[in-house]
C-alpha cells in the first residue's frame, strides 16, 4: 500500500515505473501461456514497451492528476470532475488487480468497493479473450453467431431454464430500453409502474423509469404513464397496477437507497399483481446479478420467475462491454417473432460473448457462490453492532451512518483507503459492494478499516 500522500506533480515515466515494480506487465503475461505473437506483441513486453507500441503519450496518458482533469473537463465531461471533487473521490484508476486500484499519481491502492465486475483483471476472462483474440473480434451484428449462441446457453442455463430467449446490448440501459419496448409491443399498452429511488441507465425508457425528477425534467421525458411507487409497499403497488400497465419494472434493490432489504413477500405480491392485470415484470438485476447476492440472480431468493431479467456490468468480466435481456418463453415468442427484434453492433460483440460465457461457467460453480456467501457471513459479523445500519444482500450492501451522513462517510473511507460512493436517496448511506473473489483477510482488512473509519 502506498502512503496516500498526494503527488500530482508525479511524472508518467514514474508512473510506468510504479507499474512494473507492481509487476503489471508479468501479470499480464502470466495468465497467457503459448500466446506470443498473436497481437503482434510478445507477452513479456514490459509497461515502456507497451507505451512505445501502442499507446506514445505514456500510461497513463496525462502527467497528472491536474492534466488529466483538465483535459476531461474540457472535452468529455466538468460535471464528472466536480462530483468526484465532491465526494472527495478523486481517484484516477492506474494499476488495478483483484480486490484494489491504485491512483495514478499518488500511488495509493484502495480497495474497490464500487465494484462493476466480479473482481478486476480476472486472469481468467484475460486469458479466454486473449486466446480468443486470435480469431475474434466484435463480428457482424446481422450474422448467425455461434459464440452468441454458447453465451446465451449458459444464461439460460443459469435461470434453470426458467428464461429461455436472451437478446444482447452494449449496457444496463440499452437493456432497459429493449425490456420495456419489448413489453410495450407485447401488451399493446404504455404505462409502467417503477419504484421510487431506481436508477435504470441513461436512455430515454431508461432516464423516464428512473426516479430522478431532474433528468425528467431536463429531458422533457415526465411521461404521464410512467408512476414510482414506493419499494417494499405491496398496498402502493397492487393500487397503482391496472389493466393498462404494459410492466412493472423493479431494481432489485435499488442501490441508490442503500441496498434496502423488501419484506420476504414482497416479490411474490408484485408477480401476482402483475398476473393479475396481464402486466409484465421486469428485474433489473445490473448491479445484483451475477452471483452477487449468493445466487446467481437476486430474483431466485424470492419464489418468484419475472418474464423479463435485465443485466449488464460484470457480464463482460469486467474485460470488454457486453450486456442483455433474458426473456421468459411468452415475450420471447411475440419478440422473437419479427426479423430484427433488436440491433447492437457491439451488443453480443463475439469477443464479448466469449466473457460473458466465462463469467457463466466461473459463477455458476458451487464453489464460488459459496465463496460469495462466505464472505457475507463474514462482512454480516464483522459489521455487527456498529452505530449504523446494514442492508445486506450477500455482498450488496449498504450502510447507513445518518448521524455521520453520507458525504462524510464517503471521503472518511476513501482516505482510510477505501473506494465507495454515496447512496444518493439516503442521508447517511454509501453503496458498499466489495469484490466478489477477497480472500478472507483481504475481507477482514476491509472490515477493520470500515470500524476504524465509521465505528
Ligand atoms: C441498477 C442499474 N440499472 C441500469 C444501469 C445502467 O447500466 P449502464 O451504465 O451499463 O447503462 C445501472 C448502472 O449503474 C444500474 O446500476
């Protein structure tokens, strides 16, 4: 770990220099056997050759942390600088493996608690991609596939059958956009019912069944059809679903709450409702499926088969983009049943799908969802009797410190060296979701710098 101590003045050559003592390059080439020569590069090039070959201006590609903000300030987004500036979040990602990321400039390691993929740098969806790479790239969004094929059998696979369709997309929101079209053209209706605090992409379906009145407003996208009605509120639901409502659409757990832990009917009652009025049901599962929560979809701990489940984030191993939307047998019928249902050119992109079929085998082993488990016991123990609250779903948490409040709690645990953001709809939440491969001290670390930090 390094010493936190802020440099911005670090030159990059220091900065590659930081990287192979770190010994990026041979982790690089340790997981590769027997690939020389396919990307026109030996695999024991060291991080200055892979700047000289590929990349001139350096890794990273601006000096410092300044520059660097400077210049995506100036062309990409200032919005995205003054959040993290705010937060007091400032991390640049340099090196990054398994459970932590390194500042760029700093050369402080923080353990990832914003996770988007299992871990990161899995060795394993390298090695599959980088053997891959040897024939594949993204392919052709018109032709037959099999490499789509094979990564749609194993989420289906997953599902225990239960699903049976999967149409591929580049992202979460991409799913969401296809879920609610799908449903909308199945039904012959247009309102949907999602729930309050839910984040659903940045699209226009998407930003419109996300509880976020300002990208509404923004947007122009207030649509009168689309109702929030409170998580975890059965009466709330049953009153607001009628035989006009094309789907209701649920994030899981809606992170952005905290993690909030629903009634254990509360799923059952929104599918019968559903049923009820010939409406569909969506689960957005972008941040819990995959394993997160012990079982390989947050939706299979509630008795309970929604007719659409969406997924994105870790699909791709964290490696490349590649996301999707399972479909249960009645919508994939009507969806399927036209020429082109859906297009994406790097949705199911074949390199992609090669991820996204490791990923399948990787979680879908015993072993690692008990791993998953394992370790919620150990945070569940680890994080008892604190002056906070815990919302738990395996390794979804969120933690709610009002007294500290979330800004706080934020910049606390990223200075202790712990990388998290605030749960923006509580006062005093973060989302806290760990890597899903710790070791158990990696575990015990992490949870002895949350007590130290919050209590
Ligand atoms: C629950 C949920 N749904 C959808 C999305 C959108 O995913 P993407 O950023 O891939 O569009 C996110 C992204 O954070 C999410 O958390």
């Amino acid at each position: 770990m390094g010493d936190g101590t802020r440099d911005r003045t670090s030159s990059r050559r220091d900065c590659i220099r930081t990287i192979a003592a770190a010994g990026g390059a041979a982790a690089l080439a340790s997981c590769t056997p027997g690939t020389e020569g396919a990307l026109g590069a030996s695999d024991d090039q060291t991080p200055a050759d892979m700047e000289a070959r590929h990349f001139p201006e350096g890794y990273p590609p601006y000096p410092s942390a300044e520059a660097t903000e400077t210049a995506f300030s100036e062309h990409v987004s200032p919005g995205n600088v003054g959040v993290m500036q705010a937060f007091g979040t400032e991390l640049h990602f340099g090196q990054r493996e398994g459970a932590r990321v390194q500042d760029a400039f700093t050369g402080k390691w923080y353990w990832d608690c914003h996770r988007n993929g299992t871990r990161h740098r899995n060795p394993d969806i390298i090695a599959a991609v980088k053997e891959a790479l040897h024939q594949l790239e993204i392919g052709n969004l018109l032709l037959v596939s099999g490499y789509k094929a094979k990564a749609a059998e194993k989420l289906i696979a997953s599902t225990d059958g239960a699903l049976t369709g999967v149409t591929y997309t580049a992202s979460g929101a991409e799913s969401t956009e296809v879920a609610i079209r799908a449903t909308r053209g199945m039904t012959r209706r247009t309102k949907l019912v999602s729930v309050e605090a839910s984040y659903h992409g940045h699209t226009c379906f998407a930003l419109a069944a996300g509880d976020s009145a300002d990208n509404h407003e923004r947007y122009l996208l207030d649509f009168d059809d689309f109702v929030f009605v409170p998580y975890d509120d059965v009466d709330a639901m049953a009153a607001a679903v009628d035989d006009q409502t094309a789907a209701v659409l649920i994030e899981s757990s809606p992170a952005q709450a905290g993690f909030p832990v629903p009634d254990p009917g509360y799923f059952r009652a929104v599918m019968d409702t559903c049923r009820k009025h010939g409406a569909k049901l969506i689960i957005d599962e972008v941040q819990t499926g995959l394993g997160a929560t012990g079982k390989f979809w947050f939706w299979q701990h509630h008795g309970i088969v929604p007719d659409i489940v969406t997924t994105a984030k870790g699909l791709g191993g964290g490696i490349l983009a590649n996301a999707a939307v399972l479909l249960a047998p009645e919508i994939k019928e009507w969806f399927f049943d036209t020429a082109i249902p859906h297009s994406s050119t790097f949705g199911g992109n074949e390199l992609g799908c090669v991820a996204t079929a490791r990923v399948c085998d990787l979680t879908m082993a015993p072993s690692f969802l008990e791993h998953v488990n394992a370790l919620a016991e150990q945070f569940a123990e680890g994080l008892r009797g604190g002056p906070y609250q815990v919302n738990q779903h395996g390794l979804c948490m969120g933690i709610l410190a009002e007294e500290m409040g979330k800004m706080e709690m934020t910049a606390r645990l990223f200075e202790a060296g712990i990388f998290t953001v605030p749960a923006w709809y509580t006062d005093g939440g973060v989302e806290f979701r760990p890597i899903l491969t710790l070791t158990e001290n990696e575990a015990d670390e992490i949870i002895g710098i949350f007590r130290d930090t919050v209590g």
